[in-house]
C-alpha cells in the first residue's frame, strides 16, 4: 500500500467507525457485557492510541531515528501485520496502562467524537510529510507488536478502527 492508499485507508476506516457510533443510542453506546468496554471506551482507547503517534509524527526525522534507530527490514504487508496483530490478540495481549480507558458517558460522545475527527484529520496531514522510503526506514515501539516500521504503525492504526468496531458490534449482538 503506498502512502496516498494508506491515507485512503486511515481515514476511511476511521469514518466508518465515527459514523457508526453516531448512530448508536445511549443505551447501545452505553453497553458493555462484563468486563468489556463500552462504545465510548473504545472511542477513548483509540483517541488515546492516535494522540501519541501524530506526536511522535511532528518530530524530525532526525530525533525519531535517534531514539529508535532505523529498521533493519522491510516493511510488513498490510495483511501481514493485521495477521501479526490478531495472533498477539489471540496470546493473550491486551491493552494496558495509558491505553486503557476510563468509563465515558454518551453526553461526552460529542467531544470525544471531534477529539478523534482531530487527531486522524492530523495524522492525515503528517504523512503527507513523509516520503515513501522514509516510512520504511523510521521505527516506531509499539506496546504489543514490538518496533514496527513507520508504515507498519499506519497499517496498524488504520485496521485497529475497523478491529473495534467488530468488537463494539460483536458485543451488541449479545444485547438482543
């Protein structure tokens, strides 16, 4: 996938998602079977996943391959690190720390709707920055799929929208 694909991708996952929690009620936004996150949870998670990646973006290069070095690989398929995701899923791995939201109500669903809105409408921005090669080349740490090239996090960021609205629909389907 080439960066104007992937910026096609990002965003089109990203709105599918938006637009499907507008048009949740309040009861279905505020449904959550035991243990599970809630529609505005899964909001707030993914705000909270975006906000340190268009950070991490705005820096030059330069810093970005001091503190993490430069990939000694190619770049993973899209379809191949959504494979690498769903086994690490499937071992166990979970969200932790920063990563994980607190409760939100439905009266938030607007402000944390517009928060996201922001944040992929800047990472949409801040790829246009980058060259091609320079996605392969820039590392990123992830905290459950190790270092991930430039591109590999965007891949990552755009299937991890669609990932949590499977889940939001999944858990809806258990409401009946």
């Amino acid at each position: 996938m080439n960066r104007s694909e992937l910026i096609d991708e990002l965003y089109k996952n990203h709105q599918l998602f938006k637009n499907y929690l507008l048009s949740l009620n309040e009861e279905e936004y505020n449904y959550a079977p035991p243990e599970k996150w809630t529609a505005g949870q899964h909001l707030d998670h993914l705000i909270r996943a975006i906000k340190p990646l268009t950070q991490a973006m705005m820096l030059p290069n330069f810093v970005l391959k001091t503190m993490f070095g430069k990939a000694n690989r190619q770049s993973k398929t899209y379809a191949a690190l959504v494979h690498k995701y769903q086994d690490k899923l499937e071992e166990g791995g979970r969200a932790s720390g920063k990563f994980i939201p607190p409760p939100q109500t439905f009266e938030d669903r607007s402000k944390l709707i517009s928060q996201f809105q922001n944040l992929v409408s800047k990472l949409k921005k801040q790829i246009d920055e980058y060259s091609e090669a320079s996605l392969d080349e820039l590392i990123l740490p992830h905290p459950l799929l190790g270092k991930l090239t430039l591109r590999e996090m965007l891949y990552f960021t755009a299937y991890h929208a669609t990932h949590h609205q499977r889940l939001v629909e999944k858990y809806l389907s258990y409401k009946g």
